[in-house]
C-alpha cells in the first residue's frame, strides 16, 4: 500500500527526536526512530489498526502507538483509493483536539 507524509508529520519526527535526544540521549532517540519506522510498516500493512478519531480532524483520522514508545502516537489516515497518509507523531500527553492535521 502506498504511503505519504505530509510536512507537519515530517517537522514533528525531527522535533521529536532532537527531544529524546537532548531529554534521553542518542541511543533512546535512535531506538524512537527505528521503532518508529517499524510501525510505519505495520501500520502500511495493517491499514485500518488504528482508532478511528472522531475527535479530530479531517474526518476519517486514525491513530495508533509508536511500538515500544506508547507515550507516541502517529496520526494517518485512509483515502479512499487505499492510500495512506501521515499527519502527524506526536506525544499522547499534548491537547490532541487542537492540534492541526492540515499542513
């Protein structure tokens, strides 16, 4: 299944690693990032996992833990043509309602 990341999901993985880096070192930081990627994978395989959120938009927004980081979350959705798209990976401790999708 094809996938894209959008720009804001593209600012979030580099702010969040430069986090863990600075707050946990570069060894929990390149753990983030591959357990990361490995749950972009699954995610692409396993397309419609994640919670479907109504709380959010645009509609149709899903979300789902980064693997072995549960405090994460990445944001996606399913298009139509079964197409994937990442919004956003964000802290799960953040005001997820105001946080935007579109950009």
């Amino acid at each position: 299944m094809s996938a894209a990341k959008r720009p804001r999901f593209l600012l979030d993985l580099a702010e969040e690693l430069t986090w863990l880096n600075d707050k946990a070192g570069a060894e929990v930081a390149q753990r983030w990032y591959d357990a990361l990627l490995a749950t972009l994978q699954f995610i692409q395989k396993n397309p419609c996992v994640g919670r479907e959120r109504k709380d959010l938009s645009p509609a149709g927004i899903r979300s789902w833990r980064v693997r072995g980081f549960p405090r994460w979350l990445i944001f996606y959705a399913v298009t139509p043509n079964k197409h994937i798209v990442f919004y956003r990976v964000r802290s799960a401790t953040m005001n997820l309602v105001v946080m935007k999708m579109d950009s």
